[in-house]
C-alpha cells in the first residue's frame, strides 16, 4: 500500500514512524525546505509519553527533557499559591509514564530520525487532494507536480490544504487571544523559587496567564504567556513578538514573574485560532489527524499529544484491517469524541485550576485502548 502523508509535523511523522515499524512504506510530504529549532516548547503529558514510547522514542525524550517536580497555580498579581499537584515520579506511577517537557525542535529532530531522508520529501506544498470516488487519490504539489498513492492522510496542521480539498475552504477563528513563547537559559534566571516545576501565574482574566517550567535537563526555562488582544493583522499566525510589549502587558504581575520577562532576549507571539469539531474526518481514501482536524486551544497542552494518539491509532487501524474504507471508519471511531470532548475542553483556561483529576485526559493509551467493532 502506498500512503502519502501531507505534513511532516509532529503528527505527520509520527504516523510515518508507526506505520513503517510495521512494514508499511510512507512517504511524507513536508512544504518547509528544512527544520529549524524555534524557541518554543512542546509539554507531553503521560498519554502523549506513552505513545511516543511505543515508537522507542523513550530513551531520547527522557535523555533530553525535564521532568517538573510540581504543578503549581499561583495568583498572578499577589503571588499566592493556590494549588500544587505532584509530578515528579507522581505519573510515571499512576499512568506507567512521566511528564515531560523538551524543546520542540528536540522532538522533532528524533522523529525526523526515524524516518529515512529519501522517504521525506521536504519543499513540497500540497495544493490539492483529488479524492474523488473510483479511483485512488492523487496528491498534487504547488511545483505543479503531483503523486498518486493509496491513501492520502492530511497532516498538515491548522490551515490544511487536505482538509480543504475535502470539505471545502473554511477559515478558523481568532479566538482574540494571543500568546508569547520565549526560552531562556537557566542560568540567567537562577534563584528564582520553582523553576523545576511548571508554575502557572493565574491573571486577572481568564485569557491572561504566564506559564514557566524547565526544558532540557532543567538547563533551560521556557515561558509562555496568553492574553487578549481585540484583532490579529499579520498576515502570518506567529510572528517574532516585541519584549518591551511582553513586559509593558504583564506590568501587574508579582515580581518574581517580571523577573522572569525581564531575562528574555527575544519572544515569538502567535494568535490562537480555534475551529468547531468536525463531524467527519475522512472522505473516500484520505483522512485527517492533529491539528487538521482538531486545532485547539493550548490551556490543556494537548495538540501535539492528540495528534500522536491520533497517529498511533490510525497506524493500529490500517495494520489491523486491509479494507481501508473500514480502517478509516475504524479509526474515526475511535478518535473522534475524545478529541472533540479535549478540543472543547481546551476552549476555557480552567484546567487543573484547582487539584482536580486528569486521569480520562492521561490515562488512555493509544497502543492498547481496543478498537471500536461497530
Ligand atoms: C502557542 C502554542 C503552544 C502549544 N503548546 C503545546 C504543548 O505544550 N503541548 C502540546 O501537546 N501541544 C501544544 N501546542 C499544540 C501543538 O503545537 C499542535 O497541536 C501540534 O503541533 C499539532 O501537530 P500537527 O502535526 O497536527 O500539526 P503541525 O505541528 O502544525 O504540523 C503541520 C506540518 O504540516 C506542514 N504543512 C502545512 N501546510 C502544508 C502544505 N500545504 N503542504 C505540505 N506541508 C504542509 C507544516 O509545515 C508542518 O510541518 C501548542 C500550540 C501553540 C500555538
């Protein structure tokens, strides 16, 4: 079977990585020219972990990552601590895996690894998927190239060409929050109480929050920080962000999150944009996972680790059942209400606020969760 999969993200070469450990080829077409390691973060929770570690990743995400200690809910402007959950070993007992956080580009430079360069097509934007019935579909490139295969699994993120070619031009919604991301080195922040913990700075709104926990070892400190901001008119959704700008909107924050501003040399800002659920997510021999089909919002830190279940179970469904028709209807099954249920959950900024229970969020496993029969 010849799959093409639009998007080397990380959802897109988890599937790859899934679908080749069980002899299937895959190509894996990627529209950047090459990877770069942005300042941003990638926070994965035990259920994200424990995929990844069926992949063999484990090794080099443990080898690269930090573990926090803590997740700890402060009130932005008094500093009061309202809430504090164990993370350390906590997970690793409850859920048979760690939190972890690592610096993205750490992340996916072990799954590009793991998918051999000349099955990863970098360079190429997909224009458009012919789906048509009858025949297989057709994957056609902006270069004006084009490749035939046997199933087309769009993987390529929020503004997905795939899902276009699907179901139609749509457009997502700024949802009038923004972000800033920026990674510092420990060293420089030093001294600071808790930077081997994931603190969240509750601020006086739901859309205002500062989020920092430690990367790399501990070796660097990531930070990001949400709020409103009535329109977004870059043409790109993120963009290099202004410092000054950082620090003038968080001016009311306790002193020890300034503090932590304040040691930032540079920080990207991105708009969050969100879409309802989908009520389909395939159509003929092509499908979607990850963001394509279920962007959302980052309060719940759960966009990557659904497109990673989504990946591992799509690669379940195709090995199980050769009918592909049926694998999709399989795998849609039995992704779609729980991510649909996480995408609408990611929507407020409540998660955790108080010691709650994540146990139906961390606790599935995508490698052995049975799949759906009817
Ligand atoms: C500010 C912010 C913070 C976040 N923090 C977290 C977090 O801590 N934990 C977490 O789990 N998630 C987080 N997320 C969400 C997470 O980044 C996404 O959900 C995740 O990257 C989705 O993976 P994906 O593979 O579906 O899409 P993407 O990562 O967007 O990958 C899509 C890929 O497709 C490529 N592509 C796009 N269009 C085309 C085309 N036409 N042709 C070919 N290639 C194309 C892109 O270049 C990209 O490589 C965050 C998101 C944001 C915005």
């Amino acid at each position: 079977m010849d799959i093409a999969v639009c998007g080397g993200g990380i959802g897109g070469l988890t599937a790859a990585i899934a679908l080749r450990q069980a002899g299937i080829e895959v190509d894996v077409y990627e529209q950047t020219s090459r990877f770069a390691r942005v300042g941003a973060d990638i926070n994965l929770t035990p259920n994200a972990v424990r995929a990844l570690d069926g992949l063999g990743l484990g090794p080099m995400l443990r080898a690269n990552a930090a573990r926090p200690q803590f997740r700890i809910s402060r009130d932005g402007r008094t500093g009061a601590e309202t809430s504090r959950i164990p993370m350390g070993a906590d997970p690793d007992e409850r859920y048979g895996a760690p939190q972890l956080t690592l610096h993205r580009g750490d992340l996916m430079a072990a799954l590009e690894a793991l998918v051999p360069p000349e099955r990863l097509h970098l360079g190429k934007r997909v224009a458009g998927v012919e789906c048509g019935p009858g025949s297989g579909p057709a994957v056609s490139f902006t270069d004006g190239t084009s490749v035939a295969a046997d199933l087309v699994i769009g993987a390529d993120g929020i503004h997905s060409a795939v899902r276009t070619a699907m179901f139609g031009p749509e457009h997502p919604d700024f949802t009038g929050v923004v972000a800033f991301r920026a990674v510092v080195p420990a060293a420089r922040v030093a001294g600071t109480p808790g930077l081997d913990s994931f603190t969240k700075w509750w601020g006086p709104d739901p859309d205002t929050q500062i989020v920092v926990f430690p990367l790399s070892r501990g070796e660097e400190i990531f930070i990001f920080a949400t709020c409103a901001q009535e329109e977004w008119t870059e043409e790109s959704w993120t963009s290099p962000g202004s410092v000054a700008e950082l620090r003038e909107l968080y001016r009311g924050f306790h002193p020890e999150a300034r503090g932590l501003l304040d040691a930032c040399d540079e920080v990207l800002k991105s708009a969050l944009y969100v879409r309802d659920p989908l009520p389909q997510w395939s159509r003929g021999h092509v499908t979607l996972l990850g963001d394509a089909c279920h962007p959302m919002m980052p309060f719940m830190a759960q966009g990557a680790g659904q497109a990673i279940e989504d990946a591992v179970v799509l690669a379940r469904c195709l090995i199980e059942h050769a009918d592909r028709a049926e694998a999709l209807r399989v795998y849609e099954l039995a992704r779609r209400e729980r991510a649909d249920r996480i995408q609408r959950g990611s929507r407020s900024n409540d998660w955790l606020k108080s010691a709650g229970n994540g146990d139906w969020v961390y606790g599935y496993d995508a490698w052995h969760t049975p799949l759906p029969t009817h």
